[in-house]
C-alpha cells in the first residue's frame, strides 16, 4: 500500500517571539486587506502557529508602526 500523501500538521512545542520581519508582514497584510486586527490575527495564528498571535498583538504593533 502506497504511503499517504497527506500533509502533515507540524507540532509546535514553544512559544516563539515575533521577528521584526513578521511584524512587518503582519502589519502590511493588515492594511492591505480591510484593516481588521481580528481577521488579521486570525490568519497570522494559522501561518505562524509558535507566535500565538492575538488581536491585542496587532494592536499593540499598529501603535509603534510609526518605528518600524
């Protein structure tokens, strides 16, 4: 029997920090698609499952936008 060609969830174990190149992917996918930190958050969190993303994140970043 052929091995399935299911892909494969992978299994994250931590928490991991944001890199300065996520959040500016983030932010610009953001703006980009009807500035809504909800959906925003919720397509991040299924890219990027070890961040944990959550709307108060996208919120807390789109106040220091200005600096990045």
């Amino acid at each position: 029997m052929a091995p399935s060609k299911d892909k494969k969830q992978p299994i994250f174990t931590r928490k991991e920090n944001v890199m300065l190149e996520q959040k500016i992917e983030i932010l610009k996918w953001y703006h980009v698609n009807g500035k809504n930190q909800m959906k925003t958050a919720n397509h991040f969190d299924q890219k990027y499952p070890n961040l944990k993303l959550q709307q108060h994140h996208i919120s807390k970043w789109l106040k220091q936008e200005p600096k990045y």
